[in-house]
C-alpha cells in the first residue's frame, strides 16, 4: 500500500490497464484530491497537518479509490482528446464522405458503364423486335386466321340455312 506521494505515482504508473499520460493525469487527480483534504483539515483543526497525518490519510486510501481515480482520469482524458481533435474530425468526416460520394457518383456514371449499356442496347434491341417479327410471321404461317377459320365454317354450315 502507498504511504507517500512518491508510492501513490509509482504505484499509478505500475498499473497495465493504463497508458502513461492517464497515469500521470490520474496522479494530478489525486494530488488535487489530497489539496482538499488538507484545505478540509486546517478549516477543522485550524493548523496544518503534520507529514505523519497526511501519510496515514494516504495509507488509509483504500484501492477502489485508485480505481475510481483512474476511471474519472480516462474519462477527462477521452472528453479532452475528443473536444482537441473534434475540428479534425469533423475535417476527416466531410473527406470521407465527399471521397464515398465521389466515388459512387463516378460508379454510376462512369464512361464503360454507359459504353456497355449503349453496346447491349445497340445489339439487343434489334435482336428483340427481330424475334417478334419472326414471331408474327411463324404464327401467321403455322395457324390458320380468321378469314380461314370463318370459310372452313361456311363450308360446315352454310348461311342462311342453305
């Protein structure tokens, strides 16, 4: 357990769950932490403590205060480096999102996208009314009309009673 300043800092930086400049961040916090008790200990007492008071109010530290200490450092840590870079951010949003739309845009409109559609156009729209032509023409040929059907019918039974 940390009985100084000295101890609470190494102790702090010997923490792997942290990266160095939170550790350190996580030193200022206590080092405010400890300005308070001092200031809440003079309006008390009305003196001073002496070193053996503040080395048992630091030994008396429990570790969830570490871990609380820790966790409010991140956290300012996070809101500082969001709040620093926000204007870069922002910046690298517009880029990307200017970049995907340019490059979509030129997806659908790019020049062999147009050269394919126009080419399968060009060859398949005639090979289409072609085949209906042809179509029209067979089903002409291969099954009989009207006028046919009606004179077979005359044949069968005469108008008019005949």
């Amino acid at each position: 357990m940390a009985a100084n300043d000295r101890d609470v800092y190494e102790h702090l930086l010997a923490r792997e769950d942290l990266p160095i400049p939170v550790s350190m961040l996580a030193f200022a916090f206590y080092a405010e932490e400890k300005r308070d008790w001092i200031e809440h200990f003079r309006q008390r007492n009305g003196r001073e403590p002496s070193q053996t008071e503040i080395e048992e109010w630091i030994v008396n530290l429990p570790e969830n205060r570490f871990d609380k200490i820790s966790a409010e450092a991140m956290s300012f840590f996070d809101l500082s480096a969001r709040d620093y870079l926000r204007g870069e951010i922002e910046q690298m949003r517009e880029h990307i999102l200017h970049t995907e739309i340019v490059r979509q845009v030129r997806a659908v409109s790019g020049w062999w996208r147009q050269l394919a559609i126009a080419l399968m156009t060009a060859i398949l729209a005639p090979l289409l009314i072609g085949a209906v032509i042809v179509s029209a023409l067979a089903y002409g040929t291969a099954l009989p009309s009207l006028v046919d059907l009606s004179a077979g019918l005359r044949e069968v039974a005469p108008f008019g009673g005949e």
